[in-house]
C-alpha cells in the first residue's frame, strides 16, 4: 500500500470519527434538554415537542454574523440585518430575496420592519443613529430619513405605525420619533442603565415597556414623560423583553440565567 493510499484512508476516518463526534454531541444535547425540563418549575406537565419541531427553510445570502431579524404583518416578509453591512428583505415561503439594502454603517444591532403597510423597514446599532427605508424606492436604495438624537448605540428599533417610531439605546433612553420630521416627539429618560430592548403593547399603541441594564423593566405611555409602572426581580442586566399577545403581560430574558413573566 503505498503512502497515498494510506493518507487517503486516514483522511476518510477522521472524516468518519468528525460525523460520529457530531452526532454523539448531537444526542447528549438532546438528552441534556429533556433532563433540565423536568426540573424547571412547573414543568412536569410540558409535552416534549422535539418531534415536531422541524427545520423548515433556509435563507442564505448574506457573508456575516445576522444580528437581527423581524417579521413584516403579512407573516410572509422578513427583514435580516447583518455585520456584512445589509439589510435583506426575504421572502421567507420561497426563500428569494426581494431586496438587498446596503447600509453606511456595518455595526448593525437591530431591525424592523413596519407591520400595517410593510413598506417600511428600520435598523440601527453601533452608528447611533436609526435608518429608515421605504421598500418602494428605486435601487440601490437610500434611507428615508437617519433618525439622530441618541448618544449612545441602539439597541432595538420598533414602528409603531407608517409615521411614528420608537427606538432603545445604550444611552439609557428610548425615543418617540416623528418620521415625518424626522424628530424626536418625547424622550424617556428613566432608566439608569443602558436600555437593551423594548416591546410595543399589541392592543394598545401608546403603550410600551423596555428592558436594561439596571435590572429592570418599566412601562410607559408615550403621552407622558415617566414611566407608569416599573418591575424588578432580575439580579442582572435585562437583555429582551416581549409583550404577551393579550397585552396584558411581558416576559424578560435576562444576565442571571433566568426568564420572569410579569
């Protein structure tokens, strides 16, 4: 046998031992989750979905690390934001991209896409500024309008419809933008810490809560100044907040390994 063969078969077995290793880490994750569902709280009557939770599509296109994505309201488009300096508009039901936005700053953190017209989309990150685009406007495109009045990165962006925008930054505050203008309507200013995320209520349009680093989350009505109601419990920073669909309750995601429903 000569040293050609002999490196060949060494080469299709180390092939065969990587396969192996994968799936063996494979199973011991899979085990390791059903494990740690019987000893979270209240678990005990959790169906095990792994059966049916399948991997349905794939969206290749971009060259960097996706920061963000968002869903637009017809539950069909979505918008990706990547380090590799685009915004992509899919269509997720086949795949194809619609559009490919090319951004000034490639330090992307966040997106949105505006979810009554979905003609709109939105990102921001490390460039502290919000970026709107109108999905109708003729290639390459341009932003619609850079939103600026934050000093410190953005951390989530959210429309709340066609004309109005509210936006999280490291700064410690969200802002209420009037895209028309292109300035700031109200500025909330309570946190003590950088301001990680936010959620918009989905039964009340005035209303939102954000999360931060200061270990908690506040609601707030964009018709007054302070915030309505402030939650506490975490032991570290807040990094997402969600609104449930009913509006009436939130959940957090948080540095302390724990998730809290308020």
């Amino acid at each position: 046998m000569s040293a050609e063969d002999i490196g060949e078969k060494v080469k299709a077995k180390k092939a065969e031992l990587k396969a192996l290793k994968s799936k063996l880490e494979g199973m011991k994750g899979e085990k390791h989750d059903l494990e740690h569902l019987g000893e979270a709280e209240g678990a005990s009557g959790a169906k095990d979905l792994g059966a049916k939770i399948q991997w349905r599509k794939t969206l290749k296109g971009h060259f960097g690390k996706v920061y963000a994505m968002h869903w637009a309201g017809d539950s069909q488009s979505v918008v990706s934001a990547s380090q590799d300096g685009k915004l992509i508009i899919w269509n997720a039901e086949t795949t194809m991209k619609t559009s490919a936005i090319p951004l000034r700053s490639s330090w992307v953190m966040t997106c949105a896409f505006e979810r009554k017209a979905n003609m709109h989309v939105a990102c921001g990150g490390l460039d502290n500024l919000c970026s709107v685009y109108n999905l109708e406007s003729q290639a390459p495109m341009r932003a619609k309008c850079e939103l600026s009045a934050h000093d410190g990165y953005l951390s989530c962006v959210r429309f709340i419809d066609d004309k109005s925008i509210v936006t999280s930054s490291g700064d410690s505050t969200c802002i209420l933008w009037d895209m028309a203008s292109g300035e700031a309507v109200s500025t909330f200013t309570d946190h003590t810490g950088d301001a990680m995320s936010l959620s918009l209520s989905p039964t009340d349009p005035n209303m939102f809560v954000s999360a931060s680093c200061d270990a908690t989350t506040k609601v707030w009505d964009t018709r007054q100044a302070n915030a309505t109601h402030t939650f506490a419990g975490h032991e570290s920073d807040i990094n997402s907040v969600a609104f449930m669909p009913n509006g009436y309750s939130f959940g957090t995601g948080s540095g302390d390994s724990s998730c809290r429903l308020f």
